[in-house]
C-alpha cells in the first residue's frame, strides 16, 4: 500500500481535489491550487502512459492538462466546470488501472 501510494499520491491529490471542488468553495485560490494540481497528475499520467506505449492515453491527459492549464485558463460556466471535475476524477481512478508506473 505504502508503495503504491508514493507511486500515485498526485493523482489522489487531484481526485481528491476536483471532487473537493464540486462543494461551494468561495476561494479562487483553491482552484487555482487545485488546477497547478490537476494539471501535474495529468502530466505525470501522460508520461507513465507513453512509456507504456499507450498513446490514446497520453493524449487524452495532455488533453486534460490544456483544458484545466492554470497559466492560459478556459473560461466556461460553472456547471461546466462541475462536469469537468467529475470527469477528470473518474479518468484518474480509471488511470490508476490503466497505466501501472514503474517501481
């Protein structure tokens, strides 16, 4: 479990984290925190899946890290959002059966 958590403690962060954003959070801050986050784990997820030669995945979280990318942000509707945040939870825990990283 331990390894297994150090392997994959960004992308938990991130769940936990665009989850945590479908509560009313009246900071910015949090989602800009919560972007820098999101957009990581993606990253890190689209590296672990090239090595893996699995190239459908690396696009669909590089696709992920430009759409929540906090330097050059999409505006969209708060409901949008919400269907974002949920989406990308449900890709990380998928990911985590997806793409094995190396030990």
């Amino acid at each position: 479990m331990k390894a297994w958590l150090g392997n994959n403690w960004l992308k938990v962060l991130a769940i936990a984290m665009a989850l945590g954003a479908l509560a009313p959070v009246p900071y910015f801050a949090y989602f800009q925190l919560m972007n820098w986050v999101v957009v990581g784990a993606a990253l890190m997820t689209a590296a672990q899946a090239y090595k893996q030669n699995k190239l459908w995945l690396v696009w669909l979280f590089v696709l992920v890290a430009v759409v929540f990318n906090p330097v050059a942000p999409l505006y969209l509707a708060a409901d949008m959002w919400r269907v974002a945040d949920m989406v990308v939870a449900a890709l990380f825990v998928i990911s985590f059966f997806l793409v094995k990283p190396k030990n």
